[in-house]
C-alpha cells in the first residue's frame, strides 16, 4: 500500500489523531523545569510507561509545541489503519 506522511501545526487535527489512537500528551520524565513541561512526547497504549513519561495536559503540550516552533508529521496509509507513528519537527 502507498505511504503518505502529513504534517500539521493545526491544534485539533493533531489532538484528533493523537485520541484516535488512544494517546495523551506527555513529556519525559525529569526534563521539566518551571513552567517548561520538558520534553514532549505522546503517550500510548503500550508504549513507553510511566517510568520514561509523564502525562501532561494539552495546553502544556501545545504551549511547549508554539514555543519550540515545532509541527507534527504524521502516517496516513491508504487502505490501512494509521500506525502511531510519528515525530516532531522544526516548521
């Protein structure tokens, strides 16, 4: 099947995909400092546990995203089920 990527810095095309695969926004733990939630990531169904990652809300995690300047590249496959998979990137 073709493999098409996506890349978006729109807030609720990127909280849509992330609930459509059961994820919650998170950081690494122990990169925070202040009103900086750390190191953003996107916690999912058995994926790294709450030993690496911290569940934060969404406007930390958008907050950290506009501050960095970041968008998020995501898969769309045709005819299949996305896959989790993604990253974030400089705009």
């Amino acid at each position: 099947m073709a493999s098409q990527r996506s890349t978006t810095t729109d807030h609720d095309e990127i909280r849509a995909w992330v609930e459509k695969h059961d994820g919650r926004p998170a950081a690494v733990k122990y990169t925070a400092t202040g009103d900086d939630p750390g190191v953003l990531r996107i916690g999912f169904p058995g994926g790294m546990g709450p030993d690496v990652i911290e569940q934060i809300t969404w406007d930390q995690w958008f907050g950290k995203f506009e501050d960095e300047g970041l968008a998020f590249c995501y898969p769309r496959r045709q005819g299949e089920e996305d896959s989790t998979s993604f990253r974030l990137e400089e705009r």
